[in-house]
C-alpha cells in the first residue's frame, strides 16, 4: 500500500520552499546533455534508412517507440546525429513554441535534430516529471530569445528540487502507474482501430468474402466491383458542412457556464484519428448548424502546408469525459461528414482513411489549402456496397469504436489525476513513505 503524507517543514531556496531535506541542483550536475541535428535534405541517400530519427514535433510528454523519419548511417556519418541515443534516454524540445519546454522518453534507440536536447542521468524518469512540472519555470528562461528557444547552456544551468534516490524512484514509480496504464489504453486502442481497418480492406479493398462472385468494370472509379454495388458521389451518400465562423473573443481556453466545447482544427490528425485537445465556445450566434454531437464523422476544412498532409484525414470525436452537454460546436475549419444512414459512418471513415491521398486533392489555394466541399461532394466518388453488408459490417466495428472512445475517456481523467499529483510530489508538498 502506497503510504503518502503531506510536508510542513520546508526550506527557502533560490527556486522557492523545498523540502528541508531536499537539495537544489542543476541538470547539469547530475546528466550529460548534448543535442543532435538534421542530416542535409538535399542528399536522398541520407534518408528513408533503418536508423531512428526524432523530430521536436514528436516530443509530446510522452513514450517514443517509432519516429516518423529514418535516416541511413551515411546521414547519420555526415551530421551533427551522430549519435544513436539508447532506450530509457529523456528528450527535451529546446526550440521555439509550442514544442519547447516538452520532454519524452525513448523507448526505441534513436538519434535526434539539432532542436532536442537528451538529457542521461541516473533516474531520467524522475527527470521527465519534473521537467513537467517545472516547465513554466524553464521556459521563462527563453524569454527575449529568437522564438523563446531555449539552448544546452540554459538547460544545463536549469536548477530543480532534488530528493534523495530513494524518494526520486518512489515519484517516478507511483507517477508512472498512471503513464503505463494511459499507454495500455492508447495501445489497446491501436490494436482495435488496426483490427476495424483490416475488416474494411479485406471486404472493400481486397474483396475477400466475395471472391466468387460476378465483377464488373467501373468506369468512376477505374476498377473491377462486385456486380451489384453501386458507385455514388459522396454527395448522394452524406452531407458535409463546415463549421461555426468565431470571433477570437468568442474562443475560450477554458469551460464558463453556457460555453460549448469546441471542435477545431487542433483536434485533427495527419492520416486520422482524433486528438482530445480542447477548446470551449460561447457565443449568442451558435445556431443549430455549428453543433456537433460525440462520435460524429469529422475532415479538416484547411490547412497551413503546401503538401496536403492534413486534408483528407478524418476523425471520430470524443468529448471530454466531464463534459455533462449532448452537444458540442464545430468551427469553420472542420467539415462535419453526416451519412443519410447511421451505419454509413464507419464505412465512410475508413474509405476516407484508405483514399485520403485522393480526398486531400479537392482543395484550393497555394499557401493555404482550402477544401472545396462542393466540388468533393460532386466529384468524389464512393463504392456503395448492399445494405445487408453495409449493415454487417457496421455491426461488427461499431463496439470496437464505443470501446476507442471509453478508453480515450479513461485516459484523459487518469492523465488530470496524473497531473494533479504530480507537482504535489515534485515539489516535495506530498511526500511518498513507502510502497
């Protein structure tokens, strides 16, 4: 049984009251800290290899067990990443808002760009919580700079409350009970995404269960089908509207009395998915149109790249597990797919998923991509499989999605018990006896 008790003996440091048998010590006391970089673009052969390669967008507070990119042991040779950090090393974003300041903890070996700092010391978990916890203090140490960055002098003189050993393993233990059940539930729900997924491409990708019977050329959508579907555009199929145009006033970063919570554009995800990062509304405009209800079919509307990563990815929303209102307000930015019939929608989802390269080309603009909701609903067009299967498979993936959002839900509430105790016990106010 964990046995907590709260402190009242505390010390005046130049970092405020500690614990009075805690010390103040600087990172660099107690870790080597270096940095990596970025192996030249220009050089195909420095990419696309088997070496890990992590990117300050990556560093989330969080675990790493693949990167987004690789590089080759040339690239890696011929750059400042030279080195292959190993599992258990802490990362820190040390570049420009909103990624500085955010720490992580490789799970994978790994070198890193020249905007992370990696930080070994002898209880780099202790060290990721409590550069969370004092991550408001640290960035303060970036003001004036170019973009707030901060650099491997400021970090390394970065002072934190420093308990004994014993004491370190105790907060790290009991803070990553809630971080090892947050990954299971994130892994859980991988696992059931990827098991939905391989349902859909074996029966409207791959055709499996109805190998024998009659296929028929398509001309919209170029390939052979099984006799019988139909082909549609997406228009006959689902409405897709955008959102509520809001005043910066109107956006709050917090719940008031009357607000909705607001789905936008940081709620996306590149290739799918839905990311619980909130945001509320009030305003006396919202009209029956820009409300949007748990478990609604999402697509981004915009999006601030040249190479269309976003656009296309479609996303299931998740509200808040506090969130005591049916409704919620969706803005400008995202387009609300609604199917003339409730067992369309996952169908739909994974279509989007499997075609999102091809949804991503109904946009305008150079800077800024826009989507051209009229023209996707005119232009883009979707294999319509029988009801009875439509209604098969909707069966079968729909408990898989209502078990993705109780545990999106049950993540978030551990992650708020998470951070709630953790300044407690990194600042030493509630202090862990025993295990």
């Amino acid at each position: 049984m964990v046995k907590f008790r709260w402190e009242t003996e505390f010390k005046e440091t130049e970092i405020g009251k500690i614990p009075k048998d805690w010390e103040v010590k600087r990172l660099g006391e107690i870790a080597n800290i270096s940095t990596g970089g970025t192996p030249s673009r220009k050089k195909k052969e420095y990419w696309n290899g088997k070496i890990n390669w992590l990117k300050s967008k990556e560093v989330q507070d969080n675990y790493i067990y693949d990167t987004e990119e690789k590089i080759t042991e040339k690239g890696m040779k011929n750059s400042n990443a030279k080195r292959l950090y190993p599992p258990g090393t802490l990362i820190l974003a040390i570049y420009a808002s909103p990624t500085a300041g955010r720490v992580a903890i490789l799970k994978i070996p790994s070198t890193i760009n020249q905007a992370l700092a990696a930080i070994e010391g002898n209880n780099n978990k202790f060290l990721f919580f409590s550069l969370i916890g004092n991550r408001e203090r640290l960035l303060l140490r970036a003001s004036g700079a170019a973009q707030q960055n901060l650099n491997l002098e400021i970090v390394k003189n970065f002072e934190i409350p420093y308990p004994q050993p014993e004491e370190q393993t105790r907060i790290s233990t009991v803070l990553s009970w809630f971080d090892d059940l947050i990954e299971n539930k994130k892994k859980q729900n991988e696992i059931l995404e990827k098991m939905a997924m391989a349902i859909f491409k074996s029966w409207f990708i791959d055709f499996e269960p109805f190998q024998d019977e009659e296929f028929v050329y398509n001309e919209e959508l170029d390939m052979e089908i099984p006799k019988g579907w139909e082909v549609k555009p997406i228009g006959e199929v689902a409405d897709a509207t955008s959102g509520f145009s809001y005043k910066s006033s109107e956006k709050l970063e917090s719940s008031e009395p009357e607000s909705y919570v607001f789905i936008t554009l940081n709620n996306t995800v590149e290739g799918g998915g839905f990311k619980p990062v909130y945001s509320w509304v009030k305003s006396e405009r919202i009209k029956k149109k820009h409300l949007i209800k748990e478990g609604d079919l999402i697509l981004p509307n915009t999006e601030q790249t040249k190479d269309a990563r976003l656009l296309g990815s479609p996303g299931i929303v998740v509200f808040p597990p506090d969130y005591n209102k049916n409704y919620g307000v969706y803005s400008m930015d995202i387009v609300k797919v609604t199917p003339i019939k409730d067992h369309y929608k996952y169908y739909l989802y994974f279509n989007f998923r499997f075609n999102r390269e091809e949804i991503a080309t109904f946009h305008s603009g150079t800077n800024i991509l826009h989507f051209k909701i009229q023209n996707f609903k005119k232009n883009y067009y979707l294999l319509i499989p029988p009801e009875p299967i439509l209604q098969r498979f909707h069966s079968l993936v729909e408990p898989l999605f209502k078990k993705i959002i109780l545990n999106q839900k049950q993540i978030l509430t551990l992650k708020k018990i998470r951070d709630t105790l953790l300044p407690q016990l990194v600042f030493g106010r509630l202090r862990i006896e025993e295990i």
